[in-house]
C-alpha cells in the first residue's frame, strides 16, 4: 500500500515550489478520536480562490510539463476512502494550509510510513527552507527544526551528509517514545 508519508512529500513539495521560505507539519495521532490528522501549513504565494475550487479535481494543474497534478486530489480521495477528508485555506501573497483527516483506525488508512526520511530528505534538498515537524499523541509530543541540522553539525563537527542518518534515527526513536503507532 501507497505510504501517506508520499503524499506528505507532494503537499509539502508544492511548498516549496510556491516559494515557502518556512514549512510547519503537524501530525496528530488520537487514539481516543479515532483521528489521525495531517496539517501543512506554508507561507508561499498562495491560491486564488478559483485556483483552490479546481485543485481538487483531478485533472486541474498549473504545470505545463504534465496535464494532471494529482498531489492534492489523491490526498483527498485517500482521506474520503477512510471516512475523512482534506480541506484547503490559503490566501495569495500569505501561505496555504492543507488539512487532512484520517480515520486513524480505518481499514483503509494507509500507514504513514518513512516519515522520518520524507522530513530529513526535504530538510537537506532545501537548506533555505525553515521546516518544522511537529507529532503529537495521548503520550507526548517530538519536535524537529531543520535549522537544528545546523547546531548540531557544529557540535559533532559532522558534515551535512553524516547528520541524515542520526538524524532519521533520533526522530524515529522520539516517535516511537511517544508511542505514534500510526508508522
Ligand atoms: N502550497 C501551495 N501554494 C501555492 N500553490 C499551490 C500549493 N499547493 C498546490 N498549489 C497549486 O495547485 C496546483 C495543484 O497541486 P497538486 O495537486 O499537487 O498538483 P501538481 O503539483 O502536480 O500541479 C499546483 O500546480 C499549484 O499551482
Ligand atoms: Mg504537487
């Protein structure tokens, strides 16, 4: 089954192509909602109003290289197949929020995947980019700070490459004490 964590990397895409300069991901894991939610919340150029009422639809794109952008619109048929659903906000010259709900126990939910990577990845592919990954569960809550990839290199004396790997891995080990069981 397709990782949500690939549709993560889409929306999160589209961030930075619309010249994001900070990117905050929150993941929300609530066992007793039964509610798993995902919010993408950018400061790039935004949508026009029409702009956001054709996104959903499958066969809309700005993209000339390619007649279909599926990014938002496959999101959101995910999310309809689990009893949830994806909602828009954005604003030109102000950012955009994608918001996605999933039913968290849902037969259909996929699981979330190598979020770790999908993170740590876009982190080092646009050091200029501010990212924020935020989880939170009933047991606590993991932040990581892209811009902490630069503190810590200091303090090891680290190349950037040699941070990806101990950095994956700490957040995997932060998730796994709060004990997301949404991988
Ligand atoms: N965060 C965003 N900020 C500004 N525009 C966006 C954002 N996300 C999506 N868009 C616009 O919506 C279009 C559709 O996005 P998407 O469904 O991911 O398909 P694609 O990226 O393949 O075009 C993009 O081409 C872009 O014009
Ligand atoms: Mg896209």
């Amino acid at each position: 089954m397709r990782e949500l964590s690939l549709n993560i990397l889409d929306i999160i895409t589209n961030s930075v192509e619309a010249e994001a300069t900070r990117v905050i991901l929150v993941i929300e894991e609530w066992q007793t909602r039964n509610l798993l939610r995902v919010r993408i919340r950018d400061n790039g150029r935004g949508m026009s109003d029409d702009l956001m009422s054709r996104v959903l639809d499958p066969f809309v794109t700005t993209r000339t290289t390619r007649s279909v952008g599926m990014g938002l619109s496959l999101f959101r048929q995910i999310a309809l197949s689990t009893d949830g659903d994806l909602v828009l906000q954005s604003a030109l010259g102000v950012g955009t929020t994608v918001t996605v709900d999933l039913r968290l126990n849902h037969l259909n939910r996929p699981p979330l995947g190598r979020i770790s990577d999908t993170v740590v990845n876009l982190a080092i592919g646009a050091l200029d980019v501010h990212f924020y990954y935020i989880h939170h569960t009933e047991s606590g809550r993991m932040i990581f700070d892209s811009f902490r990839l630069f503190g810590y290199m200091e303090e090891t004396g680290c190349g950037l490459y040699q941070t990806i790997v101990p950095m994956k891995e700490k957040i995997q080990r932060q998730l796994k004490a709060i004990h997301s069981s949404a991988l």
